[in-house]
C-alpha cells in the first residue's frame, strides 16, 4: 500500500484511532517507510501512522494557497526531522568513542591482568552465561604468565537419576551426560594456542537433579598490539558458541 506514495503527495489517511474524531487526517506526505507514512497535516502537525493502522489512504489537493503554506511547514519539518536523525545517530555513536579511548588508556599501559579486567568489562554477560539447545554455559577469564589470557568455559548438562545407589558410577554417568564440545570449541576458537578438556563431574542439584559439568580451558595469547583483535576474535567465538549475531565487539 505505502509503496504507491513519495514525499510530497497530498492525501487523506483514514485509520484505527483510538479518538473516532481523529479518524481521518489530510496532509503532504514527508517521508514514507516500509512500515509507516510520516505526514504534516493541515493543522501543522507531523504525525506517524503505521502501515498495520491504516483503513484507506487516497490522493486529493488543497486550495493553492493551503497548498503552499503545507509545502513551506514541510520544508521546516524535514530539516528539523533531518537534524533530530543526525543528532540521534551523533548520540549513538557516543559511548563506542569512550570506548575507545578506554581501550587507548588501557593500551598505553598494557599489562596481561589489565587484559583480563578489560575483557570482562566489554564482552557482553550474554557471552558469558548463556544457554543453547540442552547445555548451559558459564564463562571465566584468568591471566596467566606475561601474555596469555585462559577462557575456561564450564558447559552444564542437566538429568534426573532415580537409582540414588547407582550414582557412584561416576565414569558411566559421565560418559553418557557430560557435554563433549572439544570440536566444536577448537572451530569457534582457532585463534586458542591450545584447547583443553580438563574434568567431567556430576553434581548434585536436589532430590533427583543432576547436573553433568564438562571444564574446558582454552589459552589465547595476548599482547597489546594485538589485544584489539583478540578480543574480537573471542567475542565472535563466543557469540558463535552461544548462537547469537555478531554485532561486533565493544
């Protein structure tokens, strides 16, 4: 429907309001959407109707010099409109330049512990605690030596386990609950100098809930001409792993 309209029409929009007196409404068109029409009426104001609210739209015109006072309120109207999207887009790009001068101060001082508090402070907590499919996943960060920062990610697998006297079977248990990730750990962390398994456990929760936990610890070099892209290298992998879209890092 809205496809058919441009800026400048003039027309008469009749739609779903909750005011039945508000109904109707003629204007010249400003800017039209894929899902809504933005228009100035002729009482001065600019209004936004969405797509799904419409009933009816249909071209008419206006006495000439109606007309042209609708044409001048709009020109008004679109560079005010102009400014507000520039301001909004100015507003938004803000916090990304603090952000970057946080990480130009950091780096001026670069140190591997530094590395892991600024790793906690800009990769999202949904990275770091997250769910997919069966599994639950816990994140944490240590430094370790001069230059290596260990992602050790604890992958959970709930169940119940009505045998109490069987429990103590911790091997089979494990072998049939435990997550085995190491795979597809090493695809979503080929930047990792070395991915290991480190234990399975059973835990238990309450009454018959079990939880088998798998500990994996992967060892990511990190310098700080480097720390940039590596931290983006391991929020992609962790985003990866949570299945989520990568929007890029902070």
């Amino acid at each position: 429907m809205l496809e058919e309209y441009k800026p400048n029409n003039r027309i008469e929009i009749e739609y779903e309001a909750d005011n039945p007196e508000s109904r109707i409404v003629r204007g010249i068109v400003l800017d039209v959407s894929d899902h809504s029409i933005l228009i100035i009426t002729n009482y001065g104001e600019m209004i936004e109707i969405p797509e799904g609210m419409i009933l009816s739209i249909s071209q008419i015109s206006f006495n000439r010099g109606v007309s042209e006072a609708l044409n001048n309120l709009k020109h008004h109207y679109s560079e005010m409109h102009e400014l507000r999207t520039k301001q909004q887009a100015l507003e938004e790009d803000t916090q990304g330049l603090i952000d970057e001068l946080y990480d130009a101060n950091f780096l001026a001082k670069f140190n591997i512990y530094g590395a892991r508090t600024r790793l906690e402070a800009t990769l999202p907590a949904s990275l770091l605690s997250f769910r997919r499919d069966d599994y639950a996943y816990e994140v944490e960060l240590e430094a370790q030596g001069d230059n290596h920062i260990v992602l050790k990610l604890t992958a959970f697998n709930s169940f119940e386990y009505y045998n109490l006297s069987d429990i103590h079977q911790q091997e089979k248990i494990k072998r049939v609950h435990a997550p085995d990730i190491y795979d597809w750990i090493t695809k979503a962390f080929p930047i990792a100098s070395k991915v290991e398994e480190v234990e399975k456990k059973i835990i238990h929760d309450k009454e018959s809930l079990y939880h088998a936990t798998t500990l994996y610890r992967m060892y990511i070099p990190i310098e700080e001409k480097d720390f940039l892209e590596k931290r983006d290298a391991i929020h992609k992998g962790l985003t990866k792993l949570a299945g989520q879209s990568y929007k890029g890092a902070k």
